[in-house]
C-alpha cells in the first residue's frame, strides 16, 4: 500500500510541477514594457506554403530595452516573417531594413499595465485549478485505495500530505503572480 501511495505523491508532484512550468511560460508571454524576444513566440510565419514558427525561420534579438531585431535566415523570408508577425496581432509595427526587421516596444501605459496585470492573475487563476484538479485526481486516488483495504489512519495521513503538496504548489503560483504584477506595475 505505501509504495501505492508513493506513487500518486509522485504522480501528484509531476502533475503540479507540470502546472507550474505551464503558469512560468504562460507569464514570460505577457509583456512587462521591456523588449524580449519571448513575446514573439507564438508568431507564426508561411515558410513556403507551410506555417513554421518565427524561431525556425529567423534570428530573434533584442537591441537594447525597447527594440527587437528579427532577422530571417533567408532575405526572401522577410517580408512573409513581417505579414507573420503582423498577423500574430501582438500590436507591433515591423519596420525593415532591407535584410532585417526592428520592433520597437512602445512603453506601457497605465491602463495597458492594469490589463497585463488582470491577465496574469487569469493565468494564475488558471494554474490554481489545474492544481486542485491535480489534488481532486490524487485524493481519488487515495479513496480507490481505501476501497482496496487502506487503513483509515493511512488514508487521512495521505489526505493531508495530499493537501500539504497543493497548499506548496499554490504558494508558488501567489509567488509568481506577485512577482510577475511587481515587474509589469514597475515603470
């Protein structure tokens, strides 16, 4: 029975963990005023007839704080990354070179900044859930277990170590979504 419970602790810990790296990369998408080359990730660019992600098609940089550089590998893949990027609809005004593309960033402003915050706490809420579907899943679990000879004082014992691992995982949730609001309300 304890090796039963060994592995929903661990199914339950993968499962968690899982949410989180989900809420982290979800958060780097949602820009805080400073240029980064994360927030054209989920741009996607016609490589001949076949829609490629801007990554495999193209060098993304920053320059300094308010300015990325995207620069295709092929210089006739320019102007399909800047429609590609264009399109994504990320608000972003592409101007060209001739052989590359610069994005300036413009600043936030307060209203935008109050919006990026509600969208983080969204995302937070969302990872929550996960969680407490995480927790419903293994607390099943532990009732199937029951339901197979699992001693009561062991059942309530993995119970509560069950609530102990949720009650962490959204402790780091609250800790990510501060940060998160502390760096988009910083000007």
């Amino acid at each position: 029975m304890t090796e039963d419970l060994a592995m929903i602790y661990d199914e339950l810990k993968g499962a968690n963990n899982k949410s989180l790296e989900h809420f982290s990369s979800e958060l780097l998408k949602i820009r805080a005023g400073k240029a980064s080359p994360v927030m054209l990730q989920g741009v996607m660019v016609d490589y001949y007839g076949s829609p490629t992600p801007l990554q495999q098609v193209a060098n993304v940089n920053t320059m300094d704080a308010r300015t990325i550089s995207v620069q295709p590998w092929e210089k006739a893949m320019l102007n399909e990354v800047m429609r590609g990027i264009i399109n994504a609809n990320l608000g972003f005004a592409p101007q060209s070179n001739g052989e590359s593309l610069l994005i300036s960033v413009p600043p936030l402003t307060e209203d935008r900044r109050r919006d990026l915050v509600k969208m983080s706490k969204s995302e937070g809420e969302n990872a929550k859930v996960a969680i407490r579907n995480n927790r419903k899943d293994a607390m099943d679990m532990v009732k199937s277990l029951k339901e197979d000879g699992l001693p009561e004082d062991m059942q309530k014992d993995a119970e509560s170590e069950i609530q102990t691992f949720t009650n962490s995982s959204s402790a780091k949730v609250e800790t990510l979504l501060n940060d998160k609001e502390r760096e988009i309300m910083t000007i």
